[in-house]
C-alpha cells in the first residue's frame, strides 16, 4: 500500500490543465472558490472544505455504484490494471485485488502481499475451482451469481470458495430466502471500497494538485470512473506507471471534489463551487457529475444566473441545458433585462432572444428598452448592431406614449441603420403606417383550468364546467391589487366534469374520470384526450373503474390512475394505467389500503403518494413511494396536524410540496393551511410557507418554476374559493395573483403550451 504522502522513491508527472477553458466567459465572472487553509498535505481523502460550508447541497447520483462497477468489469474483460492471479486446475483467473477485498470479510488480506492472500498453493488447489471462482468473481464486479446454483456440485463448488477466501457475503445470498438485488450488493462493495480510500488502503496512486496537495486513490477506481482517467492511467502513457500524478490549473478543492464523487456519487454544490467543477467535469469527462452540475444549474437558476447558464451551455453544447435557461430567461426577460448580467450578454445570444415569440413582457416597450440599455453600455462597440437588433422590435405593438417615448431616444439619431425605425415610428405616431404588422409575444407555457363546478348567476345550483381557461396576462395594479386575463381556449367533450384528473404526456392533454353531477350512478370512467398539435380531441377507452377524488400522473410513458371514490360509499386500492400504443387501461399493482382525496406526485422517476381519507373516513398522514408492479412502500409521515386530504402536492426541485386540504378536528373537519416539504432522500419532512386562504380539493401545478394552488372551497365556511395562490422559490412566499374567472372547486390545473402557440404552428 501506498498513502498520500510522498515517499522517497516516488516519481511525479505533472498534466497540464491550465488550457481548460475559462468558458470563454463574457457573463461567467463568478469568482472562483478559495478553500480555506490547510495543512499541504492531505491524508488519505478529503480536507474540511467540503463540510465546513453551510450552503453546500448535496446532490446523488443514483446509478453511481452500478456504472462504476460496469466499468470495473470492462477493465477486467479487457484485461487492464489486473493485479491478482489465481491458479487452479491449470487455468488461469486474473482480477483486481481491490475489487475481490470489496467482497471479502478480510479486505486487507488482498491487498497486502503480491502472492495469493493468505493461503499456500496446496490450500488454494483443495478449495477452489474454476467453477468456484467464476462465481467469485461474477459476485465481486456484478453483485449476483448467474449460473445455476441447483446443478450438481455447483452450490458445493461456490461455497466452498467462499469459505476459503472469506467472503461470507457471497454465502449469504448463496443460501439466503431473501434475495438482495444485485444494486445493493454494488452499493455495499463500493462502500467498502470507499472505507479502504478513507483510511488510505491499498491506494497506489497519488493525485497531487498544483499547489502542492496530495491525495491518494486507487488507480482501477479512477480508471473506471471516467474516460480522461482510463486513457490516463491505462493508455500506455508515462502517468500509467508514476506514483504521483499532478493536475495543473486545477485547484484543489476541485480534485477533493471529483474523488469525493468518484468514491461515493456526490457532489456537494453551491453558486461559488459551480462554474469551476462543470468546468473541471466536463475536462475529466465524469459523466455522472457533469449530469448533477447541470441539475444544480437548471434547479436553481434564478434571474441573476440564467445568463451565467445559458453562456456555459452554449460555451460547451450542453443543448438541454442551453434549452432550459434559454427557456427561464424568456419566460423571465423582463426581470432578466433589468440586471446588471443583461449588459454583458453577447450580440449572437441577444439576437436571438429577441426573436423569440415567447418572450414574456408586460408591454413590447420593455423590449426596446433592453436594446437600447444594452447598446449604451459600449455604444463605441454596439452601435453598428442598434439597427439589427430593432428588427426583433414589434413597434406596432407600441402605445401612443409608448411610440413618443422611443422616437425621443437619442441613441436612435447616432445610428444611421436606425433610420428606418425612427421613420417607421413616426409614420405610426401620424397614423399612415403601411408596414408589417406584428402580433403579440406568447408564453411558451400558461397556467390552464380544465373543468370544475360552480355556482351559477342566480345562485340556485352549482354547473359543472367544459371550460378549458388560460391565464393570458397577469396584472399588477395599485398597492397589492393583483388581476388576471383569463381566455378560454376549448371546451372539452360531454359530460361536464369535476373532481377528474388531467396529465400531460406527448404533448396530449388527458381527462379521465370525475363526475358529471352528484348522484351515486354520476362518477365516470370515461376519459378524453386532446392532442395539442392538431387542436382535437380523441375519445379514449374507458378506464376499468369509475373514479372521482383519485389522482393521476404520467410515468414511463403510461397514464396511471391511483385510488379513488367507486360508489360515495366503497374506495378503490385499485390502480390501473393506459399505454398509448396499446390503446388499453390494465391493473397495476394496487394500493396497499384503499383511499380517496390521496395526491400523487412523480419525482426523480418515483411515484409517491401522500394522505387522504381510507375506507373509515379517517384522514392519513401516511406518504408512500410506490412502484406499479411492486406497490407500497412506507415513508416517512407527514409531520403536520393528524392527518391531511383534498391536498394537493407539486414537485419542487428535488423536493415535495404538500398544500391545502382538510385536516381532522376534535369534531368534523377544518381547513388546513399548512404547508410541509418532503426530500426523499432524506426521507424527512420540513416546514414550509402557510397558505394565506384555504384551498379544498384546488388544482396545482408548476409553471417556471412556480407553484400554483388554484380554486377549491373551505372547510371552515363551506364557501368556495375563487383566489390563484402562487408561490415563488426566490421569494419563498405565496402570492395572491388574482381570481379565476369563477369560484371553481374540485378542478383540475396544468400547464400547457400557449394556445396562441398551438393555433399557430
């Protein structure tokens, strides 16, 4: 074994990384992490800089141990870093001594001697065979055994080996009941691995930072985490062979970092560590790190850092997440075009957010102003593309005041290009403008109300809805008055319907169940679907039971329908879903109580469900992860009051919402206003911003980021709520925006592309 410190026969090689790009930064001047000090030379793994940092998040790359592992397995079968051999029967079986330690309930026996570990020759001829060690060896790097364990002899081969080299692990799920999966069985070799690193044993490689720091790891662990590393350590250069490997232009806390995720799947980030580690990522080529920076980036992209974000993914053609902050600063421009950041963006990448019909702004006047605030930041250099830029202008769009505003910009008259626009904005002024005509900018998503109920004008019944609103502009009047212009755009197939559920999946709008009116024969089963693109609805097989008060999600593909009402009397464990192609509804594993007014919600790829009311009419505070051909499994229950339904719950970043519904008093029921937040990786709930009004059985959704619980009643007063709630992450509030354009309860809510953008491609 080797440690981190250096020895007197070791040999270093410096690579040179100082040509890593700076992301050819014209907004990126974010500056760069100074780790605190520290001794120069750091044991065995990481200093204290990763941990002494309080707005550090942690991030998981789940499939971590699996790709490692994979990875291992290839340098294996290619024969690369091998550096333990075993002899039996004349045949030959080469593998990585860390790898077999991992397995073994005496790792240091593989990694101490170069002869086999721990045993004569005459010991390891008795105990081992070739089928024995196969069965070793497939366990070490894939964590199961494939071959037929019921074959004659086979059981008796592999435990025997596994009695010999100790390792009780592979008898334990030789002969166990209970099967632990292959995943798990990675997760536990790679935490052992990970101990081994921690202490510094059997580390054979020294990663040496510029400035002096010196980090030990394991050479086949490094080669399997990534390409830059594989090429490095095993592609017959002069570092494949020296001890002391020295990274220039990379600071230390940076290589920390990436052994800290090659040993254990995370990444610790915040805005000071992000531009340089996506930097340092991308050079190393660790895929799975590169992915959590560009999580981290999309999560918490806020108006200051869109920019930042949008010039690293265009610098190094991340498209996804080039699409998601070109899409955050569109639906954000204003805010964005106010910041300081808007001065520094580049022409090509301001030309061609000023073509975009989604640019959001309250009037096309603010347009026009970024242009001319951008030009007069270096009017020396930015003059000669005033005119350019003016073309994406849509003056006709333009006030009168608003028309008498830009002619008085004197930048226009420096410009000889912008003579064409001065012209054009004095003919509109003078009313005989004949040029083009424009129309207005669109959203790319707006906040939709699908259905619902209400009271009618004369306050004599309550009227279901067809109605499918969308919210095309929201006001902002004097003090804290707040309004929004609803248009409807569709009305979805008969019946009317309420307490039915909508997703979006394949840009196709479904509706599925609910009820049509009160009675116990009015719950339905039917479900439509209308296809965004073509304007049209699509009647759909009827699911295989009614349901109202149940939820729906997308997942995989498929539509899945959870729980719900049958009968006002009986409710459902039953959970079925559609596939498209197929064009059928099947059942799925059920539920493991039955259960209506329950939300459901899909993060990360999981199913979760939290509360309603089961068959007792008893609220629940139970949160479940759930999988459609395994079921339930039992998280963590909700923390506040003794129970919660007619809920709401929305994903935030990697996290849960849950918001409105009732909640179980001394007698009956009350509104619950409280709010909670469930990270599933810590499978631990926290509190969360208060509802200002009650919402029972709202529609919720998220838009840009934002929260939205919309409509519903109250417990409290029976009364039904006509207010749209937002919340905004940067301001960790809700906001009152406005009212529907109808006190609608038991509705649905989604966001869906403009319809202005629809109707027109």
């Amino acid at each position: 074994m080797r440690g981190s410190g250096a020895s007197g026969r070791e040999s270093a090689t410096h690579v040179d990384n100082s040509g890593i790009k700076e992301s050819s930064k014209t907004i990126l001047q974010t500056p760069k992490h100074i780790p605190d000090s520290k001794a120069q030379e750091t044991p065995h793994g990481l200093s204290s800089c990763l941990s002494e940092n309080s707005d550090l998040i942690s991030y998981n790359f789940s499939s971590h141990s699996d790709r490692l592992f994979t990875h291992l397995h290839n340098l294996c079968k290619e024969e690369l870093l091998l550096d333990c051999t075993f002899i039996v029967q004349g045949k030959s079986f080469q593998a990585h001594r860390l790898v077999l330690a991992a397995i073994s309930q005496t790792p240091n026996a593989f990694l101490g001697s170069k002869e086999m570990p721990g045993l004569g020759v005459g010991e390891i001829a008795q105990c081992l065979t070739p089928v024995g060690l196969r069965a070793i060896m497939e366990f070490a790097y894939c964590g199961h055994v494939a071959m037929d364990l019921s074959k004659e002899r086979v059981i008796e081969e592999v435990l025997n080996a596994s009695q010999c080299l100790q390792m009780e692990r592979l008898k334990e799920s030789c002969i166990s009941k209970i099967k632990t999966s292959a995943a798990k069985e990675r997760e536990k070799s790679l935490a052992i691995i990970r101990d081994m690193w921690k202490r510094g044993e059997g580390c054979d490689v020294t990663i040496q930072a510029e400035t002096g720091e010196k980090y030990s790891a394991h050479r086949v662990v490094l080669a399997a985490a990534g390409d830059y590393f594989r090429a490095l350590l095993c592609g017959g250069l002069r570092e494949s062979c020296q001890e002391v490997v020295c990274l220039r232009g990379v600071s230390s806390w940076v290589i920390e970092s990436m052994l800290y995720f090659i040993y254990t799947g995370q990444l610790r980030l915040n805005w000071s560590r992000i531009w340089e580690l996506t930097d340092a990522m991308l050079q190393f080529q660790l895929e799975g790190a590169l992915s959590l920076c560009i999580e981290f980036l999309q999560d918490r992209m806020d108006e200051s850092t869109c920019l930042d974000v949008l010039v690293l993914a265009e610098t190094y053609g991340l498209v996804q997440l080039g699409q998601a902050a070109d899409e955050y600063i569109a639906a954000h421009f204003q805010c964005v075009s106010y910041g300081e950041k808007f001065k520094d963006i580049p022409f090509h990448l301001l030309d061609k957010l000023l073509k975009k019909d989604s640019l959001s702004v309250e009037s096309e006047i603010v347009v026009f102003k970024a242009v001319v605030s951008w030009v007069e930041d270096n009017p020396k250099e930015r003059l000669q593309c005033l005119s350019s830029l003016l073309r994406h202008v849509r003056i006709t769009l333009f006030s009168y005041a608003e028309l008498q505003e830009a002619l008085s910009c004197s930048i226009l008259l420096r410009s000889p290009g912008a003579r064409k626009t001065l012209v054009a904005l004095q003919s509109l002024i003078e009313g005989d403008y004949r040029g083009p005509k424009y129309h207005p900018r669109t959203k790319n998503q707006v906040l939709v109300l699908v259905g619902g109920d209400t009271v009618d004008d004369e306050f004599m019944k309550r009227v279901p809805s067809q109605t499918l609103w969308f919210a095309q502009q929201f006001h902002r009047g004097p003090g804290l008055r707040r309004s929004i212009e609803w248009k409807p755009f569709a009305k979805f197939p008969e019946p009317a319907r309420f307490r039915h559920c909508v997703c979006l999946l394949n840009n196709k709008l479904y509706v599925l169940g609910g009820r049509k009116y009160y009675g116990a024969l009015d719950i339905l089963k039917s479900a439509v679907r209308f296809d965004l693109t073509q304007c049209k609805w699509e009647q759909l097989p009827d699911m295989l039971h009614q349901r109202d008060y149940f939820s729906a999600l997308c997942l995989d593909g498929k539509v899945f329908a959870l729980g719900g009402n049958r009968n006002d009397h009986q409710y459902h464990d039953a959970v079925e879903c559609y596939s498209p192609e197929e064009n059928t509804w099947r059942l799925a594993h059920p539920l493991d109580t039955a259960v209506c007014g329950h939300a459901a919600a899909v993060l990360d790829g999981q199913i979760y469900i939290s509360g309603g009311s089961d068959s007792h009419h008893h609220c629940l505070s139970s949160m479940w992860r759930y999988h459609p051909s395994r079921g339930c499994f039992p998280r963590s229950p909700m923390s506040v009051g003794a129970g919660r339904a007619g809920h709401t719950m929305l994903a935030l970043g990697r996290r849960l919402v849950v918001a409105g519904g009732l909640q179980p008093l001394w007698i009956g029921f009350g509104d619950q206003l409280l709010c909670e937040l469930y990270d599933p990786t810590q499978d631990s709930w926290s509190s969360f911003p208060t509802l200002p009004r009650a919402h029972l059985s709202p529609g919720g959704t998220v838009l840009d980021g934002k929260l939205y619980v919309v409509g519903g009643s109250s417990a409290n007063t029976a009364r039904d709520t006509k207010w749209v709630h937002c919340y905004n992450p940067k301001e960790q509030c809700w906001e009152n925006l406005g009212a529907m354009p109808y006190p609608y309860t038991d509705l649905a809510a989604c966001s869906l592309p403009c319809p202005d953008v629809v109707n027109h491609q």
